[in-house]
C-alpha cells in the first residue's frame, strides 16, 4: 500500500458532551458526559452515538474500547452521520476492535467522502489507485484525488500531478503536474517538492532551471526528503537554502 498520509483518524471526533468532559479533571463532570452521551445514544441520536463511540475510542473519560467505539460509530454510521461513517471506515481499514476487512473499509469510506469528508475522500482515492478493497480504478482514483485536492490538501495535490505526469486516470499533462506539485510544493510537502525539483533539474515538462530545482530540493530535504540528500551530495550543494541560513540564531 501507499504510504496514505496517516490521517490524523479521529482529531475531532468527540461532540458536545464529549469536548466538554476532556477538559476537566472533575470525575463528577466525566461521569455527566459519558452517561449524557449514552442517553443520546441509547435514545437513536446520531451526534449522541457518534460522540460516545469518540469517548471509548480515546478512552478519555472511559477505559478505551474499540470494540464498543466501533458498535456505536456503526450505529451513528448507518444514520447517515459523515464522520462516523469515516472512523468506522478506519477501524475496519485498520483492524481496530474488529479483524481488518478492506471492503468494509472502503463502503463506508465511500459513504463518508460522497457526503463530503475529504479524510474520507484521500482514503478512498488511495483504496481504487491500489485495488484495495475494491477493484483498482485509476479515473475514480484521480476523481477523488482531485476533489480533495482542489479544497487544497497537499497530498492530494502531489498524488494529482503524479497521475498527471504518468497519464494514469487521465490523459498526460506535465503543465497540470507542474501546477498542482507547486501547490503541494507551497504547502512544504516534501515528495512535491523533490518531484518539482527533479522537473527543474531535468528539464522534464519544464523550461530547465537548476537554481529553482535546487532550492526546491534543498527544501524536500528539510521537510524530511531522504532521497535529497543523495542529489545535494552529489551536485556538492549545501543541505540549508541561503534565506533558511539567514534567519537561523546566531
């Protein structure tokens, strides 16, 4: 599999009752969230069973457990809310209080991005580029790619100017892969930036410009490009940009 982005799963998963009971060290005030947020659930509120599968998930104010965080964003999940659909998604996608099982994963992932969430949308564009969890579909590959790199996600942009640059899913455009690996590339993703880099150096798709792809794989390297490294070394360039060197304390 590609390396996806370890989406940060559930940064924001908890709701109302479930925010509130985090930032307190109050055991009365937890015990009100938790049995808040079991009411709502227990009673069919989708918010209620989303924000108790988030309190088990996190075991914040309740001993973690993935396999009720799982029967609860299920519940929320099968009512249609957006963000349950994604974490059910992901702990199908990931094995987490259940065996991993890629075609549930990519369902619910499905369910989630056509409502709207690009987390959503980056796991499945990744699940049909690779046929995990589903047939491998370059096009519905690049569609979601797109969608979610349009609402500017710097990953996505990359993945975007790779296909681009490959003519995978779409027909080969290197003016597009330039345009969207300068965006990612704004946004310090290092593969971008390596990639653009190597357009510059190269000449590929590009007017060649070595100054511009040296600076921009100066910049991969420190944004964590390993490969840089071995260019820089090579081309006998310095690891720091000179405007990152002017700015470092004396």
């Amino acid at each position: 599999m590609k390396n996806i982005l370890s989406i940060v799963l559930i940064n924001s998963i908890l709701l109302g009752t479930a925010a509130i009971a985090a930032k307190t060290d109050s055991g009365e005030m937890k015990e009100r969230a938790v049995s808040s947020a079991q009411i709502k659930a227990e009673a069919g509120d989708a918010d209620g069973q989303f924000a108790l599968g988030g309190l088990y998930y996190q075991g914040i104010v309740t001993k973690q457990n993935y396999a009720k965080a799982l029967y609860w964003f299920a519940k929320a999940a099968v009512q249609g809310h957006d963000k349950a659909q994604f974490n059910l998604g992901y702990m199908y996608y990931d094995g987490r209080g259940t065996a991993k099982d890629p075609v549930k994963a990519f369902h619910w992932f499905k369910e989630s991005a056509e409502q709207g969430d690009m987390k959503a949308q980056l796991y499945l564009a990744d699940m049909y580029y690779n046929g995990y969890g589903t047939k491998q579909d370059y096009q519905e590959a690049f569609y979601w790619y797109k969608k979610t790199a349009d609402a500017g996600y710097p990953k996505a942009q990359h993945e975007v100017a790779k296909m681009y640059r490959a003519g995978l899913g779409i027909n080969k455009d290197m003016d597009k892969a330039r345009e969207y690996l300068d965006k990612s590339s704004k946004q310090d993703c290092a593969d971008a930036q390596y990639d653009l880099a190597q357009m510059y150096l190269t000449g590929d798709g590009v007017e060649k410009n070595t100054e511009e792809g040296k600076v921009l794989m100066q910049n991969a390297y420190l944004n964590g490009k390993k490969d840089a490294k071995a260019v820089l070394d090579q081309n006998k360039w310095e690891e720091i940009p000179p405007f990152v060197i002017k700015q470092l304390p004396e």
